[in-house]
C-alpha cells in the first residue's frame, strides 16, 4: 500500500481555512473536493495551454515560405578624366 501523501501544514492549514466545514468528516471532504477541482483546473489549463502552442507551431510549419526580395543593386558611376 501507498502511504498517504504528506502535506506541508502551513498548506494544509491554507486549504482547509478556504474551504471552511464544522466538523473533521464534513472539513475533509470539501479539502478533498476542492483539491479535486484544483488538479483538475491545472489539467485542463495545460490541456488549452498546449493546444494553443500546437496549433501555433502547425499553422507556422504550413504557411508558405517568404519569397526572397531582390533589392536593386546600387551601380557608381566613374568620371572620365579628359
């Protein structure tokens, strides 16, 4: 079996002040929930997030490649010395 995962206590304490409840049972179970949404917020803002980069990268891999534009070259002229 795994062992149950430590939290810092000033987190802990954090967390459990946010989420508020009168007694230990009810207090856990919201901690619990509201880890829940937070992990599952921070997997859904990674999941936009890298959507977002991909479609980027896609949309830059396929664009045309800029023609090169020749620029007219500048010629002296000399003076003839008579």
């Amino acid at each position: 079996m795994s062992e149950p995962v430590r939290v810092p206590p000033g987190l802990e304490s954090l967390v459990r002040s946010l989420v508020g409840g009168t007694g230990d049972d009810e207090r856990d179970q919201r901690t619990s929930t509201f880890a829940r949404g937070v992990a599952l917020g921070v997997l859904v803002g990674a999941a936009i997030a890298g959507s977002t980069i991909w479609q980027r990268r896609q949309a830059h891999a396929s664009a045309p490649p800029e023609e090169p534009v020749e620029e007219p070259v500048a010629t002296t002229e000399t003076a003839n010395p008579t």
